[in-house]
C-alpha cells in the first residue's frame, strides 16, 4: 500500500486517542458488572494459586491467564471497580497499538476505536475478551518481523493461547502455519534464527500440554449448555452487519483478499476452528468479537506488506485492492460505530446489572448480618462488593463465594426450597424481562433491582434480583406491592 494512502495526520489521531480514553473511562465508570465479571474476581481472590490452576479453572472451560491478572488487585483487597480500571486499560493499550502501527488509512483508524467491541463489548465489560484483542493486535504488528523475533512472537502465542480456548486454537494454527513455513524456508535462515524457533516452539508445546491437562473437565461438572449447531454458524457473518446477507459482500471480499495475499489459509484455518467450538461445543454471541478481531488482524497482515524491493516497480492493482479493502473496513465500521455508541449511552443512563444497587441496599440497611438465602448463579454478582459472602445458604456464609459450576450447588435451587426454610430474605436472581415477582405464601417483596444486558442495538437478558422478605418480620405497614431500587442516577428498565 502506498505510503501517500497510509499516512495518518498526527494531531487528528491524537484526538481520536483522547476521545476514546474518555469515552471508554467515562462509561466504564457507570457500567455495574454482571455475573461473569463477579465470577472471574471472586475466583481470583478467593483462590489460592495452585488450587486454581489445577482445580478451579476446570470447572471455568477457560484458562487462568485474566484470573492471575486480576490476582494481585483482588488479593490485595483492592475495590471491585478496579476490574474496570484493568479492562480499559487493556483496552486503551489495544487502541494505541492499532493506531500506531496498523496499515490502514486515517479513516480506518478514526473510525476503529468506537466499534462496539473496541469501545464496549471488550472493554467496558471487563472480561478476558480485552486480552485477546491487545494479543491479536500486538501479534498483527509484528507478524511479518516474526523470524527476526521469535521470542517475541512465541511469547505473545503463549499468552493468546492462555486467554481462552479460542485463542488457544488460534494460537496453535499460527504456530504451525508458521513452522510450516520456516521448514521450507530454512536454507535461507542462519542457524541461530532456526534454534530460536525451535526452542520457542517446543515452550508453546509445553504450554499447550499443560493447558489441556488444566482444562481436564471434572465428573461433576453442571455447567449450563449454550445452543451448539449449525445454525452457530451465521456468527461468522454477525460481527459485521445486522444481517447475515449483507455481510456475505464482507466474506466474500475477504477471502479474495486473502486468497491474493496468499493469507486465505491463514484467516480460513482459525476461523474454522472457532467456527467447530461454536458448533460442536459451545456458543454465544459474546463470541462475535474473537470472528471480528482475527477478521482485523488478518485485513492487517494482508496490507501490512513486506517492504518492495528497490529494483521492483509498484503494483498499480496491489494498492487498489488495498484500497478497496480499507473502503470494505469503513463501511463495517461505520455499523459497529452505531452498535458502541447505543451500548455506551445505555450502560450510562441504565442499569446494566442490578447487582450494585442491590449490593448498596443490603449494605445500608444493615441487611448482611441477617439470614439471607440465595436462588440463581447470579447472585454471585453482590458478592464481590463484600469481603465475605453473605448468604446463609452457601458455604455457611463463608468464602469461597464463586459460583461453582458442580452439581449439587446450594443457589441453583429453586425459590420454594428456599422458602421453606424460612429464612428472613430471600434473594432471587432474575434473567428474564419482565418477571413477574413470586406470589407466596410467607413472603413479599421488599425491593426489585433492575438490569439488563446491552447487546449491539437491543438487550439479550434482563440481570434482576427481586429481594422478599418474611412477611411476619415486614411489619403491619409494610406493603405487600412492588417496589423499586435505583442504581444511583439510572433509571429502571421499564
């Protein structure tokens, strides 16, 4: 690609920085985090390290890369917020990477930093996703410098493939591809160079070993199924368009790309890897994001040529394509700009999850040094805010407080278990918009805290809890209605 094309102004890439530094800290600062942000920090800080690594994370399906980050903050009784402060950290890293490095035109790179995943998604919500994207970054800024670093390289696989087992697969595609390639090329590579490679895979061979054996399911595993078939599928075309049809153009483009770079294997092997996880074993759409960043890192890769020889004359329809190619990245840009700017404003004046405020109530009442049972995994989302557990009906009010994914678990029973044992309050985790509270006998609702779960232009999941309480302890004035606790200034779901 020309350099004319891909020269960026310095002054309007520096605002763009500055922008998406505030935007990305103001709205993580409203954001409340959800049951899988509350999940990795309390295994991170009630885990020992040894437990985690050969127990814990079995029952996760994930490996232990962002729990050990977030290790040291959680172990040192740092506030919960600090997840946030690590996510958009990472994030903000991502995007300094992405602007300073990449190949793309000055419109590409004003228009990437506020793509849903970039700005929200896999930022604002502070899960391992925000590792994976700084690691395909960092890996697509030196891909083709990678025989002239390779400790470099394989230490940047070593993380991709420890974040989760996405990037695991990921990481073993490029490892081989590369390999591959040093193999046929290896006459024209000095010895030392070859002895670095090797050592540098047999390291991420080892790593891979280990990871499989840490990730071992237990017997006992009562983890909830996602949908896995086919139709997973269409999530290779979602992360670019609202509509599969539409994005078809985007594929196809790509692969042409791809296939004139001599990359199509390069972006087709991983992708179907990801691809097999979403169709055989499991799915969400949390999962557009690992499509949409190899998607970039490949596009980088392929206009971020080696250098032309000297003595070679440019090629006329090279730079076309690259051309075309950056207008492809515009148009999906301009979608995923949409999407992040609708999630940011919501996340700002709603509730994204109830379990702040509802954190807040329990605290200021006083209401943790009384018997409280819990129904539903996302309960767990109050318990980072304390430094112990507060439920009755897990682990005796004692930590660990992680949800455990086994059997058996104390929260998964449903309400009248709980009711029965007549215990003062009753927490109940709500996922469904809308649900009407529980009519029972014994008990009324004390308070509702609303959430919901912002996904693109739309919501996936509401993330309620309904707190009821013993009617014989309510008092004659207390009224048997709903009532409503707001998260601060955001207003209800409603």
């Amino acid at each position: 690609m020309c350099e004319e094309a891909t020269r960026s102004p310095r002054g309007l890439l520096g605002a763009v920085f500055v922008l998406y530094v505030a935007a990305v800290s103001f709205t993580a600062w409203h954001h409340e985090p959800w049951f899988d942000e509350a999940q990795a920090w309390l295994i991170a800080r009630d885990s020992g390290l040894i437990e985690l690594l050969t127990d814990r994370l079995r029952y996760e399906g994930s490996p232990g890369l962002w729990h050990l980050l977030l290790a040291v903050p959680a172990k040192l009784g740092l506030p919960y917020r600090t997840i946030s402060l690590i996510s958009v950290t990472l994030a903000i890293a991502t995007v300094f990477l992405f602007l300073r490095y990449s190949p793309f035109t000055w419109h590409v790179k004003a228009l990437f930093p506020f793509g849903f995943f970039t700005i929200y998604q896999y930022a604002v919500v502070a899960r391992s996703y925000v590792l994976m994207a700084l690691v395909l970054v960092a890996l697509a800024a030196v891909y083709h410098r990678r025989n002239e670093r390779p400790v470099l390289w394989f230490f940047l696989l070593g993380l991709l493939a420890n974040v989760n087992v996405h990037g695991f697969f990921i990481a073993g595609f490029l490892a081989a591809y590369h390999l591959v390639q040093l193999a046929i090329h290896r006459r024209q590579l000095p010895a030392r160079t070859l002895r670095a490679h090797g050592v540098g895979a047999v390291v991420l061979g080892s790593i891979a070993v280990l990871e499989i054996l840490q990730l071992l399911p237990p017997d006992d595993l009562s983890f909830p199924a996602d949908s896995t078939n086919f139709r997973c599928m269409i999530l290779l075309a979602l992360p670019f368009t609202p509509w599969v049809a539409s994005s078809i153009p985007v594929l196809a483009f790509s692969a042409f790309l791809f296939w004139r770079r001599r990359l199509l294997l390069v972006w087709l092997g991983p992708t179907a890897a990801v691809l097999w996880i979403f169709v055989f074993k499991t799915a969400s759409c949390w999962h557009e994001g690992i499509i949409y960043y190899y998607w970039v890192f490949c596009l980088w890769i392929a206009l971020d040529a080696p250098p032309r020889a000297a003595d070679r004359p440019p090629d006329a329809a090279a730079g076309q394509l690259a051309m075309a190619a950056n207008v492809m990245m515009i148009l999906v840009l301009a979608v995923q700009v949409y999407w992040g700017m609708i999630c940011a404003a919501r996340d700002v004046l709603y509730a994204y999850s109830g379990s702040q405020a509802a954190s807040r109530y329990l605290a200021e009442h006083r209401l943790t040094d009384r018997e409280i049972y819990a129904c539903g995994y996302s309960t767990v989302s109050l318990l980072p805010y304390f430094p112990e557990n507060i439920f009755d009906n897990y682990h005796g009010k004692r930590n660990p407080s992680y949800y455990l994914w086994a059997e058996g678990n104390a929260l998964a029973r449903p309400f009248d278990h709980a009711r029965r044992q007549r215990p003062e309050f009753i927490l109940v985790g709500v996922k469904t918009p809308r649900t009407k509270p529980q009519r029972t006998t014994g008990y009324t609702l004390r308070r509702r805290f609303l959430g919901a779960l912002y996904w693109k232009d739309g919501f996936l999941e509401a993330d309620s809890f309904y707190l009821y309480q013993r009617i014989d302890l309510a008092g004659p004035n207390h009224p048997e209605r709903d009532q409503t606790a707001l998260a601060g200034p955001h207003k209800p779901l409603e």
